[in-house]
C-alpha cells in the first residue's frame, strides 16, 4: 500500500523462504508430468525493498554500511557522474556503497533462482525447462528490481525469458523487444518470448508487435492477459491470429 505492489512479496534474501519454494518446486517435479516450471514476480517490487534487519546486519558486516541510510535509487545521472568522477568525495562515496548494495541485493534474486534449478535438473524429468518474466530493459530490471537477467541468461540458469514489453506505443515496445534480443547471451541457448499487453491494445498492433518478434528470433509470445482481453470485449477469432512466426535462415 505505500509503494503501489501487486501484493504480498516473500523475501529472496530468507533461507526458510528458498528452501519452502525448492520443496514446493520438488513436489510438483515428483507428482506432476510437466513440461516445465515458470517463475513470475521472482524480483523485488522496487529499490526500496529488500532490507530487512538481517540482511541489512549482513551486508554492514561486510562492508561497514547499513544500506537503510543509502539512497534507494540510482538514477542514470548519478552513475554517469560516479564514473566521471565528478561527484563531491561523501555522494561518491554513497554512491560506491549503494552501486554493492544493489549487487548484493541482486544476488538474493539470483540465489532463489539457482537453487530452483538446482531442483529442476535433480527431479525434474529431461528436458524440463526453467523460464523467468522479466523487466524488459536490464539496467532498471538489474537496479530496481534486483532481476540481473542478462547474467542468468549467461550463465545458463534459465531455459526461456519472457521480457514483459506491455506498455507504450509500437515504436517502443519494438526497440525494446530489439534490444533485448541484440543483448542477451545466446550460449547456452536460451529462448526468448515476447510479452505484449493487451490492456488499451488492439489485435492489429499486437500482432504487429508479434511479427516483430518473429523477426528478431523470438520463439513465441505471451499475452497478458486474458482479463483484459475479456473485459474488452476483444473477438477470439482476432486474438487467435496472432502469430510470432520464426526467423527463417537462407539455405
């Protein structure tokens, strides 16, 4: 209620809370044939979350800081002027705390998602796969979100990635959906699918933005959601023709 969240978040940084979501990652591996298991929401609901007492004890043991009395966000003009070197000696050094702050705030995420696939490959049958939604632009999913997606991505700890491009005109969702194809590690391979929202858009500029996506190498897409598409009125039939079809190769 104070910083408009979707609901009730659990901690990454809580080990009683990793090692609940593992088991309940584990029992629907052990009772169930899925193809695989999808992580929503598995971030921070911004840059002001995140600092419990313990952590926050943890990280001032570390490095001698408590990351309650530093800035919550980072904004591109401060970092700019932090490797510029032009700030004041004391916002530098605000700056430098609140830049590992962000680092070890990430890595609580991160650590969730590694014991998860930890599970996944020691239970779940071959080939089940992992895939995470993110934040579309990597630098405000990394600082606001603690989602350090293009590393996951790197280091193979997801399968798929749903960058979650639903807001703006088509211009924007295109260079973002661009982006994020031009930059995420291909090796391991990782498969991208487009997010698009349908809240305020029509099937045609959907399925503009889903030919986009075809052509930048996405392997489907996802619509969120189908409330609104219901609450719209929006023809099946017309959603039903969206289609993201696959970049093809010359041979």
């Amino acid at each position: 209620r104070l910083g408009w969240i979707e609901g009730s978040y659990a901690d990454p940084a809580s080990p009683e809370y990793r090692t609940l979501m593992v088991k309940v990652v584990r029992e629907l591996l052990d009772r169930y044939p899925v193809a695989g298991i999808h992580l929503d929401f598995i971030r921070y609901p911004g840059s002001g979350y995140g600092k419990s007492d313990a952590l926050a004890k943890k990280f001032e043991q570390l490095w001698g800081v408590d990351p309650r009395l530093l800035p919550d966000r980072l904004t591109a003009e401060t970092i700019t002027a932090w490797l510029a070197g032009t700030q004041p000696p004391a916002d530098r050094v605000l700056t430098t705390a609140a830049l590992f702050w962000n680092e070890f705030r990430a890595g609580q995420v991160t650590a969730l998602l590694r014991e998860v696939r930890q599970a996944v490959d020691q239970y779940g049958a071959r080939g089940t796969s992992l895939s995470a939604a993110v934040f579309p632009e990597a630098s405000v999913a990394y600082l606001e979100n603690g989602q350090e997606w293009q590393a996951w991505a790197a280091e193979g700890l997801v399968d798929g990635l749903y960058p979650m491009a639903y807001f703006g005109d088509t211009d924007r969702v295109a260079a973002q959906l661009r982006q994020i194809a031009a930059n995420t590690p291909s090796a391991p391979k990782v498969s991208l699918w487009a997010g698009l929202g349908t809240s305020g858009n029509n099937p045609e500029q959907l399925g503009q933005e889903a030919r986009i996506a075809g052509e930048n190498g996405y392997k489907g897409i996802a619509l969120f959601s189908l409330g609104h598409l219901l609450k719209e009125n929006t023809a099946p039939a017309s959603v039903a023709a969206i289609r993201a079809p696959r970049r093809t190769q010359a041979p």
